[in-house]
C-alpha cells in the first residue's frame, strides 16, 4: 500500500492469522458486523474508517482501497497483500483465516 495508513489505523490485538487490514466506513452496518466477527474470532487486524479521514486524506485512502477493490465496496478486508474479500461475507473470512492459520502454524 503506498500511502501511509497509519495516521488513520486503529489496530486490534489478537491471534496472528498474518497481516489482515479492513477498510470501512464508521456509518456501515456491514462494516461493523464485519468487525465483530473478527473480534469474535479473535484475530488480530487492523481497520482504517475512511469517513473519518481529514478530507484531504481521503482521495488518497480511496486510491488505496481502488488497487485492492475497484468498485469500493465497504468493507474490504485485506489478508497478506494477497487476498481481497469485499463485503461482509462471513464464509469467505472465516474460510481465508482458516487457510492462513495453517500457513502461520507452519512457519511457527
């Protein structure tokens, strides 16, 4: 990702599943639902609410989210730079997780 997203970043602790990074809105639903799951997991991710974002910053966060999910849909969960699921689809994350917990059991 080439614009730096920490300004913006709020990182949640919990089980490493590799680098997991969500875009969101802070006024979506599906954006929250999608947090909770990974809170109910227990995964450790981190999440950028783009609607809070300085509006300076948001074209560039929107740029960002583009290389990963053309159409922009909220929320976008990012798994190792090399995985992108957009909305809330609980199957498709708990079955990406699952794969990379046993990646990361691996390399343990």
């Amino acid at each position: 990702m080439n614009y730096s997203l920490d300004k913006y970043t709020t990182h949640v602790k919990g089980e490493n599943r590799g680098n997991i990074v969500m875009f969101t809105l802070n006024s979506c639903p599906w954006c929250r639902k999608t947090k909770q799951l990974l809170n109910t997991i227990g995964v450790e991710y981190s999440y950028v609410d783009i609607d809070c974002a300085a509006r300076e910053d948001r074209q560039r966060l929107m740029e960002t989210l583009e290389k990963w999910n053309p159409a922009c849909i909220f929320p976008t969960v990012v798994i190792n730079k090399d995985q992108c699921i957009s909305g809330h689809n609980q199957f498709r994350i708990r079955e990406a997780l699952e794969k990379h917990q046993s990646t990361v059991d691996k390399e343990n």
